[in-house]
C-alpha cells in the first residue's frame, strides 16, 4: 500500500511538471518506474485525474516496472467531447447556439478565403441552376395552390435573400435552404383550409407562421435540435432516397407528359428527351471522369467539377440548334420563366396586414402551426444531419463524429427567417435535402479511389449562389439570358441531382442488392455479419415507409406527411424490441 501510495505521489509530481510535453517520460523512483503519457496542456487536477481513467494494479512481486502496470492517458479533448449522449435533451437558454457560433465564427475568415478556388468557381455555377430552376418550379405550383396569393416571384424573392442570409449566418453553411414538396402540400392545405372558414389566406399563412417561427425559437435556445439524437441512418436512408426520388420521378413525368400532351408535337417531344438525356448524360459521364485515366489528373478533376455546367450549357446548345434549324414552330421548346418586373405576383403590397384578421383566428392558427413546426423541424434537421455525416470528413467548428455540431444556430437562423417570411408572405424555406448534398459532394475532395478524404468548408459558393439568383430577379440582362434556358434541360438537370446523392445510400445499395447475384456480387461491410435473409426483411421494411411517405405526400392527406417522418424513428426501435431484427444484426444494418 506504501508503495502504491509513493507511486502516486509520484505521478502527481511528474505529470505536474511534464504537463506541457507530449513525449513518453520515464521517472524512476527505486525499482520503480511510471510511464506517462501527457497529451493535454492543462495542469492537472484530481477530476481530470479521474476523468483520465487512472488505472493501477497492485502487486505483492517485486517491481521493475509499473509502465504497463499503471498509466495516466488524458484523451484528445475532441475524442472526449465527440460523444452526442453526452448532451442533454434540453440545455440552458442558447447553450447550444453559443456553443455552435463559439465553434464557427472564429473561422469566417477562412471561411471566406477558402472559397476562392476554380473548384468552389465550379460548385457555384452547377449549383446556381440547381437552385433557381426548383425555385421557379416550386413558384409556379405555389401560384396555382394558392389563387395567385404567392407566386414566382415571391419564390425566387426568398430563394436569394434568405439563402444569402442563411449563407453568411449559417453554423453549417454547405446547407443549401429552399423550399420542399412537403412545404408545398402543407401551404396547399393550408390555403384550402383558409377558403372553407372564409378566412383570408395570406392573414393565415402569416399568423400561422408566426407561431411556427415562435415554437422553432423555443426549440433552438433550448437545444431541442438534439432530439435528433434519436435519429438513425435508418431514418437518414429513407428520406434522402424519397427526396431524391421525388428529383427523378418530377423529371421523368415532366419529358413523358410531352409525348401525350395534346398541344405538343413528335418532334417537340423528341427534342424534349434529347436536350434531357443530353443533360443528364453529360454530366453523369463527366462527373465519373476523375475516377479514370484519361487526362492528367488537374485537368480531369477540373473538367469534372465543371460537368453538370457543361451539360446545361450542351444540351442548350442543341435545343438552339434545332430551334434555328427547324424555326420555333416546329422545335420551340417552353424556356425557363422569369417575371420581367420585379413585385408581388397578385400587385398585392409586400406587408400582409396582419392586424386585420380576427383575434379567434390568430390564435387558432397555433393549431395548423404546430404541423408546421414538426416539417420544418424535422426537414431542416435531418438535411443538417446529412450534411455534417462523417463520411464527408468536415473539421471546421466540428467535434469528431459528432452530427449535432451547427444544429442549434442554424435553427435559431430559420426561426428568424420564418418570421420575416411570414410578414411579407413569401414561401418558409428550410434546408434542402438533395441540393445540400449535391452542394456538398460538388466540394468534397477525392483520392484516387475515388474515396471522400476531405470537403471544401467556406461560405462563399452559398453566398455566390444566392448572390446570382437575386441578380436574375432584380436585373433584366441575366433575365433575358436565362429565358434562353430550355425546361427540358433543367429536366436533365434534376435527374441528375436525384441520381447523383445515391451513391453513399446504403439502403439504395441494399435495394440493388436484391437484384444482384450474391456469389459474384462485391462484399459489402455487412455481408459476413447479417444473414442475407435478415438484411432482405430490413431493406423491405425500408422499401415499405418510402413507398407510405410518398403516397401520404401525393395524397389529400400530404398535410400528415411530417408526421410520417417522425414515426420513423419509434418504427426502427420497435423492430429492435420486438426482435423482428436483433439487437446485434441492427447494429451492424444501422451502424452510423
């Protein structure tokens, strides 16, 4: 006991006075020897003690060494911190936040620095079409869901400013925000909700999102974005591949309905899926250019950064072609549509009156809000969590492995905005899955695998992106030039962002997997843990919820779809408790 007891003295000295190396020391002390292994630079105390896991082990035989008997090892601090159970539910008012902006903000001006390369140059072009062509599209369908109350203009409008906000503001600024099929449904319902009380719809849609932007606050200054906690890749799969589906299936359906539309021609038609698949081709190819041999390996990286632009730019090309060849009449193809004059799509004045609409009605519109807050919560949050997943290898701001770094800041940033937007009644954005991923994959750096070894982290393609899109609405020269951009091409462009985020899905794999002849078929990391039968019953009940989630989301019932999505995570632990997947194959399918 003597013994131990001057071993541990001596420990206390040595590690005191060799706090501030990172080397191995060896202090004797008889025929006694500690073995120290320092690698923080703080001094030590007995919790840090403690927390270091002291391990001793007594003897009754004579010593030479205690090395390998007894060491004090203090972890990394971002190893120590990097476990999310170690974060309560709910925290202290802005915890979170300050935690997120402590981590983040201290590196903007990297942020901004790190932005300035050909590869950031290419992402920003790519993703500029990737983002104003939904933002029309979705400003078209919001003009006919609600009577002309919120239309194009209204959508590009936020699009720019609240993407450029969210972009300097953001703890996470990869995320691209914009709006979302689910959002649409949901103002839908809403604005049919509003005919059948004979309310007036712009009053609802502001004072419900009031209420939404008041219960996001409260979520994001008490931490309630680490609920995701309990989220899995379980619930990420299946959302990421409904979301890119919905990419693949709008496209598809949008080149079909041409070769049935009374008012459209063969020819048309044709040209349609040509200047499509050319897109979609195009950049499919190009973009797989850095994983061969051709060219130097510089001028195909670069060629590949470039390939969603060179595809847009292609396929515009032989749409004018055929246009200039065969006259408009024959090969005109409907071009990207952008309101010449910048205002309200209904010439409404831009502030809603909002102190016009009944006291009954501003409260009960806390009702259809609390719907709205689970989508956004849940939308922004799940995307978020894509976007920081470890497989990307992001270290800005970051704790390792930790998917709930920039959550709280960055739902505290769309609160603000879901204010702001439901005062001058333009369309609530939230986080975008595919273009998210898409913008993320456009930075990420490869080897020559073809394997993620690191991701661009900066600000400034947000900022470019967001910057060019207001240009498009508030000049007429980028105007003029845009409406020169065939429909079918951004067609081509939206089957490729749905195609491009699938690799990485584990599920889409699996989902091929059951097509696949298993003797000739590459090994998968699950292959020789789980059962082939038990891996078939996990992927089909994976098929299952994605085929539930998009009926919800076509159906009259789409104002349920977020509650879909939240019983996503109960579902995965109910098939672990009800042994339907055991514990120990679970861990293996759902591994994050």
């Amino acid at each position: 006991t003597n013994l131990v007891s001057r071993a541990y003295i001596v420990a206390l000295l040595c590690t005191s006075s060799c706090w501030h190396s990172a080397a191995f020391h060896t202090t004797s002390f008889g025929k006694t020897s500690l073995g120290l292994k320092i690698s923080s630079s703080r001094s030590p105390t007995f919790s840090s003690l403690k927390k270091a896991k002291v391990i001793a082990s007594v003897t009754t035989k004579p010593l030479t060494k205690l090395s390998d008997s007894m060491s004090v090892v203090s972890p990394p601090v971002d190893e120590r911190e990097n476990n999310k159970d170690d974060e309560t539910l709910f925290e202290g008012p802005f915890k979170g936040i300050i935690r997120d902006y402590k981590a983040r903000l201290p590196l903007f001006a990297s942020d901004i620095k790190d932005g300035l390369n050909v590869q950031c140059l290419a992402a920003t072009m790519f993703l500029f079409f990737a983002c104003l062509a939904p933002a029309v599209g979705f400003g078209g369908l919001f003009d006919v869901a609600t009577g002309g109350a919120i239309g194009t203009v209204e959508m590009v409008s936020s699009t720019a400013l609240c993407g450029l906000i969210y972009a300097i503001t953001s703890a996470q600024p990869l995320t691209i925000i914009g709006s979302t099929g689910p959002v649409l449904a949901f103002v839908a319902c809403l604005a049919q909700l509003a005919k059948m009380l004979n309310l007036p719809f712009l009053q609802l849609y502001s004072w419900t999102g009031l209420w939404t932007s008041a219960i996001l606050f409260a979520s994001s200054i008490t931490s309630a974005s680490n609920l995701v906690k309990y989220l899995t890749r379980f619930t990420d799969e299946i959302f990421s591949l409904l979301i890119s589906c919905i990419f693949v299936f709008e496209a598809v359906s949008d080149v079909g309905r041409t070769f049935s539309s009374p008012a459209s021609t063969f020819t048309k038609a044709l040209l349609t899926l040509t200047c499509a698949a050319s897109t979609f081709t195009i950049a499919t190819l190009l973009k797989g250019l850095r994983k061969t041999s051709l060219f130097p390996s510089r001028m195909r990286n670069t060629i590949s950064n470039f390939a969603p632009t060179i595809g847009v730019v292609t396929a515009s090309l032989i749409a004018r072609w055929a246009r200039v060849v065969h006259g408009t009449k024959l090969a005109g193809l409907p071009s990207l549509s952008i309101p010449a004059v910048f205002g309200t799509t209904s010439g409404r004045p831009w502030l809603v009156p909002i102190l016009d609409f009944p006291v009954w009605a501003r409260w009960a519109a806390f009702l259809p809000a609390l719907m709205a807050t689970v989508l956004l919560f849940l939308d922004q949050n799940i995307t978020v969590r894509l976007v920081n997943n470890p497989r990307w290898k992001m270290e800005k701001g970051r704790r390792k492995n930790n998917v709930l770094d920039g959550m709280h800041a960055d739902m505290f940033i769309v609160s603000i905005l879901t204010a702001a937007q439901s005062l001058v009644a333009i369309p609530w954005l939230v986080a975008a899955t595919v273009r998210s991923l898409s913008h993320v994959g456009a930075l990420s750096k490869y080897d020559k695998e073809g394997k993620v070894v690191g991701t661009i982290e900066q600000r400034m393609t947000g900022i470019s992106i967001h910057s060019l899109i207001g240009c498009a609405v508030l000049f007429s020269k980028p105007r003029r030039l845009l409406t020169q951009v065939p429909l079918p091409v951004l067609m081509g462009l939206f089957m490729y962002l749905g195609t491009s985020s699938l690799p990485g899905n584990e599920m889409w794999e699996r989902v091929t997997g059951l097509f696949k002849d298993k003797t000739v078929a590459p090994k998968q990391r699950w292959s020789d843990k789980v059962p082939d039968k038990v891996t078939s019953t996990f992927t089909l009940i994976q098929v299952a919820c994605l085929g539930a989630m998009f009926w919800v989301k076509e159906s009259p019932f789409g104002v349920l779809f977020p509650v879909v999505i939240a019983m996503l995570a109960p579902l995965r632990f109910a098939l672990e408790k009800q042994g339907i997947i055991k514990k120990e194959y679970m861990d293996v399918l759902d591994e994050e």
